[in-house]
C-alpha cells in the first residue's frame, strides 16, 4: 500500500485538526436508542464475577435455565460491569463518548496517512460518522468499530504479525465482528501490485494463524464458526429482528444518508481518470474490495452500515486528498472554521452531564423501574412472561430472583421455537394465551400503554381469570389463578419513578390539576425526565393551557433535544 506524501505540517496544526474532529465526533455520540442489551450485559459481567467462572450456566430464564450461556461477548461485559462498578451507571455515558471519540480519530489519523490532507481526512471521518450515527449505541458492537479502524492501522503500516495476532485475540473475546476482520484481512495483506505465489502463501499463513487465534476464547472453535452459521441461516426466526433486515425494509434504525452515500463509490472510481489524482498514488486496490466487501454487507443486513461508513471513506481518501490538495492554505483554515462551527453548532443543545444524557440515549425511562422496585419489596419472586426488552434490566435488578421467559440473549441461548413462541404473543397471533400458560409463566409482566397491551391484559383477565397485581405508569403486573400474592404490596418511599407513577394515574383519572403539581414536584429535582416532561405537557393541554405547555417541552428540550418530547 502506498500512503500520500504532502508537506509535513506543524504540530500545532495537526493538533488543531485532530481536537476539531473530537469536537465533531462528540456530536453525533448522542444517538436515542432505546436498547434492550445494555442491562443484560451488565448483569453478564456481574455474573461471571459471582460465579467466578466464564462457562456460564442460565440462572435467569425459566425456559432455559441450566442450560450453557455461549457469551461470546464476555470481555466487554466485564468492562462494562467494571466501569459500571467504578463510576456508576450513568457514566456509562462517558465509556460511549469515548470509544466513540478514540475510534473516529483513529480513522481520522488512518485517512491523513492515506490521502496527506487534513481536510480530506476530516471530511471524510465525518462522512463515515454520520453515515452510522444512528446506529451507534452503547452496546459492544462499537468495539467491532474500533477494532475495525485498528485492524486498517495494522494493514497500511504493515504491523508484524504478533500484532494483528493480539489484536484478535481481544477482539474474539468482545464482539462477534471479528469475523469480518477475518475476511478484510487478506485485502490487507495481499501485494496487490507486486502479485506473486509467495505473497498469497504468507497471506494464507497470516490469515490460518489469525483463526487460530480466534479459537482462544471459552467455547473454542464454536464461537469462530458461530457468526458464519447465523449468517448463512437465512430461515433463523432471529434474521427478522429488525436490525438484521436490509436498509430498505421499513421499520427498524434507518440511516437516512446511506442511499446518498453509494454514488460516492463509482464517482470516486472516476476520479482515478483525473491526472492529478493518477499522480498522487497508485490504485487502492485493497481498499476497493473492503468496501465492496462491507457494501454486500450493509445490503444484507443494515447493522453493518457503520462498517460500510468507514470502508468509503478510506477507499475515497487518497483521491479525495489529491483533489483537495490544491486548495490554498486560506481554504482549508475556512474549512477548518466551517467545520468549528458546525461542530458548536451540533454539540450545543447536548448536555455533557451523565444523567440526563444516559437518560435519553438508553430510553432509560422505558424500563418499569417503579414496578420492579414494588415487586421487590413486597416478595414477588418467580417466573414472568415479560417483555422482551425488560429481560436484561430484570436481570440486573434481580439476578435471577425474577425469571423471564426469553430476552436479549437470543440464540447464544434460546432456540427458535421459544423466539416464535414469544413473537405470537407480541403479534397477539391466535392461541398466544396458551403460549403464556404453557410456558409456566406464574406472571405477565408488560407496557400498559404500547401496541394493543390494553387488548392482552382484558383478555388474560376477562377469559382466564389472570389477576391484576400491580399498574404502574408504564407497566402492569399480572398473576396466574392460584398465585399466592401478599396481603400488601410495599410500595416503599417515595422517588421520582413513584411519584410520576401516581401522576400519571391521576391524568387517567382525569386530575389534570393534580398532575401538573405532581409533574412539576418531579421535575423540581430531576428537570429531564422524560416521562414527567411529557405528563406536564400533556396536563397542561388538558387543561386548554397551550402556552404553558409549549414553555414546559422548551425547558425539558433544554435539558435533552429529545425527538421523543411532545
């Protein structure tokens, strides 16, 4: 591979460039996404803590419990139970922030070396950025992302090979995507322009000693096989969840700039009949089949969108680069101001305060806090039918002394059967109350206020006579015929997830005037709920008050610019 060369700039000026693109980058880590896994891999790290072991058996389901738990993603849950531990829940904020910011100055500093512009090489990062902003959440896949950036490092700068070694070794034990730094692998090591038999036989060695290295995690060989198996089984039930669907399907995380995006694949090719990009290096020929690589990718399945993001922009740096370079230097320091000010511009709204943030990116305010916490105090233990979502935040808060039916584990535990089985009780398919009673389940436990919850609870209590133990503002409670529920439930002292829980109810009950004070009691000392913010809000238009409506969702879009508050 052949990197640009281009007048060595200042220190200054690199670092001038380099503390604009964390300045960017910092502004599209505030992706909303209201993720399921997080919970389940805090609660993972705990687990293999407790059980002082990384072959891990079930303690938290009904419908698999004993069985072997393949967590292929043991090490990030580890650093996420450990950051957890050390600086608290919230601050989870900070370790996305983070990654987020190391990976894309990476790639930042990956594209200089590539194309010898500042300016490209910042362009470009901000390209691949935004491109994969929506699907940047706080789960271990952005480990896949930076290990990716990593991998490219090692390629360009022709790293021995104890290098790309170790760097597999940590990335097997983190994420399943080293599978796809398995298959970029030769594009990297292979002499494109000096081809000969000795060359693909040291790729063949590299690339054979790589997999082996592979193989060193908990369940060996299984896990390298693993994501091969789940990407060639087309028929898995679990190909459906939506971000395994291809970017044109409806629903699901969208990323509105990647259709715009393609054209810059061909347009860059074009750019190599220009003299002045001939010029300036030789045809990337490695960096063309990556990105074709991560585009069928991508077209299969959106979640490798992010990975296609990146892909581009280092096959489009070394000719974006030449065309750049003849720019004057007063253009690129415009550039350079153009690109602060968007930076400002974007980061601005954002608070840089952990809990408000975290509460927004994780839809933190989702999750059935108050009920979990009244089930506790009051005994509740035993086998729950709960929403897929809840599954990882029940194992968390109880560890296992509420089991669920199914969760984000999906098939590293789970069969098919149990994943359809739960997908007809979500659909409210023919027989899905029979589902429920079969499995054992001694609860239902789901949103009171999503899809058609309304039509599930009348019928479980209507036609079998399931009873109604506890409503919450989000979440009803359920409990078979012949469940023994205590006498009282304890609902504890008061806190920010009871008090909106009783407003809530007295806005059902039509106590508008009531709400409002409740809604404001909470905000009063936690300004960004969101649940309060919209309890306050819908209050005061109950209450034919549109003007203090509209000055309620401007102070809570002050704390967080949510698309959720209405």
């Amino acid at each position: 591979m052949k990197t640009a060369t281009a007048p060595t700039p200042s220190l200054a000026e690199g670092a001038a460039w380099y503390l604009l693109g964390a300045l960017l980058f910092l502004g599209f880590g505030f992706t909303e996404m209201a993720g399921a896994d997080l919970w389940w891999h805090l609660a993972g790290g705990r687990e293999i803590l407790d059980q002082g072991t990384l072959w891990l058996r079930d303690t938290w389901s009904y419908s698999a419990a004993g069985e072997r738990w393949r967590n292929h993603e043991w090490l990030a849950d580890l650093v996420y139970y450990g950051w957890y531990s050390l600086f608290g829940l919230k601050a989870l904020l900070y370790w996305k922030l983070l990654v987020v910011v190391l990976c894309y100055g990476l790639l930042q500093s990956l594209l200089y070396r590539l194309c010898g512009s500042h300016a490209a090489a910042l362009l470009l990062t901000v390209m691949a950025l935004a491109v994969g902003a929506p699907f940047i959440d706080i789960r271990p896949h952005l480990y896949s992302l930076l290990a990716f950036v990593l991998l490219l490092h090692l390629g360009v700068r022709r790293a021995p090979f104890w290098q790309f070694a170790l760097l597999f070794l940590v990335w097997v034990n983190l994420h399943g995507g080293f599978m796809l730094g398995l298959l970029v692998l030769p594009f990297l090591l292979f002499p494109f322009n000096a081809p000969s038999w000795d060359a693909v036989w040291k790729v063949a060695k590299w690339e054979l000693g790589c997999v082996a290295v592979c193989v060193l995690n908990p369940d060996g060989v299984k896990v390298v096989i693993y994501p091969l198996t789940y990407a060639l089984q087309a028929e898995s039930p679990f190909r459906s969840i939506a971000e395994w669907l291809p970017p044109w399907t409806p629903g699901g995380i969208q990323s509105p700039l990647f259709f715009w995006v393609l054209p810059l694949l061909p347009l860059s090719l074009l750019c190599w009949l220009l003299p002045v990009v001939r010029r300036s290096t030789t045809f990337p020929w490695w960096s063309l089949g990556v990105a074709l690589l991560t585009l069928a990718m991508a077209l299969t399945s959106r979640r490798f969108i992010p990975l296609f993001g990146i892909a581009l922009a280092v096959f489009m740096a070394p000719a974006c680069g030449a065309l750049l370079g003849l720019l004057r230097g007063y253009w690129r320091w415009g550039l350079w101001l153009a690109a602060l000010v968007l930076g400002l511009y974007r980061l601005a709204p954002y608070p840089l305060q952990a809990a408000p943030a975290f509460h927004y990116l994780t839809a933190e305010y989702s999750f059935p806090h108050f009920m979990v916490e009244v089930m506790q105090r009051s005994g509740i233990r035993g086998k729950v039918f709960a929403y897929y979502n809840w599954g990882g935040y029940l194992h968390l808060r109880t560890d296992g002394a509420v089991s669920v039916y199914i969760d984000g584990r999906a098939n590293t535990l789970y069969d098919d059967q149990t994943y359809l089985n739960y997908v007809s009780v979500l659909r409210g398919d023919p027989g899905w109350m029979d589902i429920v009673e079969q499995s054992g389940a001694d609860y239902f436990l789901w949103p009171s206020d999503r899809g058609n919850a309304r039509h599930k609870i009348r019928d479980l209590v209507q036609q079998r006579r399931w009873q109604p133990v506890f409503r919450t503002g989000s979440a009803i409670l359920l409990a078979r015929p012949g469940v023994a529920l205590p006498r009282t439930l304890d609902l504890g002292p008061a806190t920010e997830w009871s008090r909106l829980s009783e407003g809530w109810r007295q806005f059902l009950l039509g106590n508008y005037t009531a709400a409002v004070g409740i809604a404001e009691g909470v905000l009063e000392d936690a300004p960004y709920l969101w649940g309060a913010c919209n309890l306050l809000t819908a209050s005061h238009r109950q209450l034919g008050d549109e003007a203090a409506a509209a000055q309620a969702l401007a102070d809570c879009l002050s704390q967080f610019p949510s698309r959720y508050l209405r």
